[in-house]
C-alpha cells in the first residue's frame, strides 16, 4: 500500500463511494451522524491493536469501536478475531478521510514513533485522543499535541495507568499534609531494557529478509527515514532505537516518575546529566544513570532525582530497613520525615521502614483528593470524552511529565551534562543537543 497521503482525486472518489459502500457493509458504523451515538456510547476508532493495543480495544469494548488500524495483520489477527464485524484499515490517513465524520475519538497504541502524526491528523478533525506513554517521541512534539488539544478543545489522556491510582493520591496528600518533610532526593530504578539496546547498524549484506506479506513496512515506518526491512526491530526490539523507541526511560519514566512529579509540582527541571554505558549512534544505551536536577519553587526546595535502568539500583540507607529483594521498578522518595517506597505505578506505595507506617498510621491525613472509581484511566478518558471531568493524565499535564522523562535521552545522546531552558525550549550550554529536542520527518504525513 503507497504510503503517502491520500490524493485531491482519492479523497473524492472515497467521499463519492466509500461511504456508501461501508454503510451497506457496515451499517452499525453509519448509525450516527457527526459522532453522536446512540445510547451516549462513543464511536471509537482504535489506531494499533495488536501487543498494547489490545488493551486499548478491551477497555472500549463498551463503547462502539467502529474502525481498527493495524499495520501488521499477523500481529493485529487476535483482536481482529474478537470483533471480525469492525473494518480494518492499514492507512490511519485513510480511515480517518473515509470516516472521520463518524468517529468521536481514537486510541493510539503504536510504536513512539507514530504517536504524534496519528494524534495531530486526528486531533485536527476534533477528535478526543488516548496515547500510550509516552506521548510523543520527541519533547518538540510533546508541546505541539498539547496546543492542539487546547486550540481544538478535545478531551486526551497519555496511557499513564498510575496517575489515575490510589498511590499517586496518598502521595500528593501525605506531602501537602507534611507527612514527609521537605524531599530533597528521589531515586527510581527499573529492569528495563527488557530488549536489545547498544546496537549497531545492522548488516544486510548478510542478511537479506523478505517483509511479510502480513505486513506493510512502509507504513510501519512511516515518519521513519526509509530503510531495509529487519525482523529485528519487531514486534517489540523497536524499543531501543532513537528513530523508533524512547529507550528504557522512554518506556517506564512516564509511570514511574509521574507520581512524584505531580505531588511535588516539580515542572522542569534546570539541568540533567546522564552517566551510560554502551550508547550508540542508534541505539539507546544498555544501562544508563541520569540525574535530574530541580531548582527551589516557593517553600519546597531543591531537589535531586537520580534514575538507574539496565537493572541498577541505588546505596540505600540502612536505617530504611530495605531488603536486597526489592521489586525490579520502584521509587524511593526521601522526606526529612520518613521515606516513602512506590511500586512502578504507584498503584502502592508505603512509607518505611514498617515500624515508622505503624508509628505514623494514625496520624495519616484525610483523603481529600477526588478518587478514581477503580483507577482506571481508559475509563477516566471515557467520560471526559462525554463532557466529564478532563482526565488527570490529559495533554496539558502530560506534555510537562513526558518533558521532563524525554530530557533524558537528550542528555544521553549529548554525552554531557545539559541545561534546560524549558520556557524556549532550547539546551543553553551546548547546541549540537538541540538536535535531539526534534526530528526530521518522512513527507507524507502531514507532519
């Protein structure tokens, strides 16, 4: 399938006839008219559906999915089987020129890469948005989406499963009530990369192999410079290169970083150096240390963030109390008070060591903060999508957050310490990391 945009003539013919015939194959996509459906269900196209994107597709299964996009059938064939009345499309571009009139929002679960052209196009057509974290590839990209989404008015949530859960409440309430103290220091570690990462260019001299027939890798790459096609980068290994992934910080910085980032309103931060291990010109490093540094806001004071992949793990103070045995992804937030230890999502967190939960239990402060019913964020976006409460997650808040994690690459492929003017969006002590704040983009998207 050509990957370029759909032509003056195309979108004719598909506005002559297209619609016509989907109505006669598909008559409970044409039910309504403009996106309003029957019964206040939404009609939803889901853009990605095989791996992540199922979960997507289940979490609207009580709404009225009317369009499924997947670039690559074999992968995609499971969700197809579950609703095998729904139209299935390869071309984003063409499911929204052939019914975009009919669609009240979109789910995207594609490789990073792809996040923001899907986004923007649909967005344009004033349609409510889901994107799996992070929300953009690039940190240029991130502020673009969030203008969109205000100057259009439409209802977004990034996939960030713990900002909509107890733990990220407790925390911001145990803070404003000065349960912790003044944090001066956080620490969040984690095992990814779970994929291969430091790699080199690949060899096809050697390795010649034929795209599957399932598959159509134009469009896999879309804003991608073109290339071979390498069954290494799928379905999953596509993680850990810059022209498609965002690396292992990419992948958990946005659920893992995002709880303390909201309860200490921490913004941008003024500078960032990275510390990593087997980095390559395309390839995200094997295992790398970042830390982040936040200048004072108001009576909170400065504070150091300090985030280890490639699983490596921080010296804990032993007066913690904690094991060898900790779980693989948490963040330990340090207070002058007590520190507290949050599982990945902060779908949990406590404070420790246990004898300390026990002493201050009692004297925890009243939940104040409106909760979630169940914590479940595609639910969340569901209902700001009816004119609801916006979702915690949205692209205002989400932009910042994504922001801040995607600095860290920056810094990783800079090799040096950098600091941040985030107001013009621009690294001031070294130009050449300017570079990596943006991307250049494949024609044809509309990007």
């Amino acid at each position: 399938m050509n990957a370029s945009a759909p032509s003056l003539s195309r979108r004719s013919f598909l506005k002559a006839t297209s619609l016509a015939s989907a109505a006669v194959a598909f008559p409970h996509v044409m039910r309504s008219q403009q996106g309003a459906s029957p019964n206040n269900k939404l009609n939803v196209a889901c853009v990605g559906v095989g791996g992540r994107g199922s979960a997507a597709v289940g979490a609207m299964k009580g709404e009225n999915i009317v369009a499924f996009c997947d670039v690559d059938d074999a992968r995609a064939a499971g969700t197809f089987k579950t609703l095998p009345e729904v139209p299935r499309f390869r071309d984003y571009r063409m499911l929204l020129d052939q019914l975009g009139s009919k669609i009240d929002a979109v789910t995207v679960s594609t490789p990073d890469h792809m996040h923001f052209p899907i986004a923007m196009a649909a967005m344009s057509l004033g349609k409510h948005v889901f994107v799996e974290k992070p929300m953009a590839h690039t940190i240029a990209e991130t502020r673009k989406l969030a203008t969109m989404a205000r100057e259009k008015k439409v209802a977004t949530q990034m996939g960030n499963q713990g900002h909509a859960a107890e733990g990220t409440r407790l925390l911001k309430e145990w803070y404003q009530a000065g349960v912790l103290g003044d944090v001066r220091e956080i620490h969040s570690w984690t095992d990814r990369p779970i994929w291969p990462q430091g790699v080199k260019a690949h060899d096809h001299s050697k390795l010649m192999p034929v795209v599957p027939k399932t598959l159509d890798w134009d469009l896999w790459l879309g804003v991608a410079a073109p290339r071979e096609y390498d069954p290494g980068y799928l379905p999953f290994n596509w993680r850990g290169y810059w022209d498609f992934g965002t690396g292992a910080l990419g992948d958990m910085g946005c659920h893992m970083m995002d709880g303390g980032f909201w309860a200490f309103d921490l913004g941008a931060p003024n500078a960032i150096e990275a510390v990593a291990a087997n980095p390559t010109a395309i390839s995200a490093p094997t295992a790398s240390v970042v830390t982040y540094h936040f200048n004072a806001r108001g009576t909170r004071p400065a504070i150091k963030w300090v985030w280890y992949d490639g699983n490596m793990q921080p010296a804990f103070p032993v007066e913690l109390g904690l094991s060898e045995n900790l779980p693989d992804n948490s963040t330990l937030i340090i207070g002058t008070k007590c520190a507290v230890l949050a599982q990945a999502n902060y779908f949990t967190i406590r404070i420790i060591p246990e004898t300390k939960m026990q002493e201050m239990a009692p004297s925890l402060p009243a939940k104040t903060i409106p909760r979630i019913p169940g914590g479940n964020h595609f639910n969340e976006w569901i209902n700001a999508c009816k004119g609801g409460t916006p979702a915690g997650a949205n692209f205002e808040y989400s932009s910042r957050l994504t922001e801040m994690v995607l600095l860290s690459n920056v810094a990783v492929r800079a090799r040096r310490r950098i600091e941040w003017d985030s107001a013009a969006l621009k690294v001031t002590n070294l130009a050449a990391a300017n570079d990596f704040v943006t991307k250049e983009y494949r024609g044809g998207f509309g990007v």
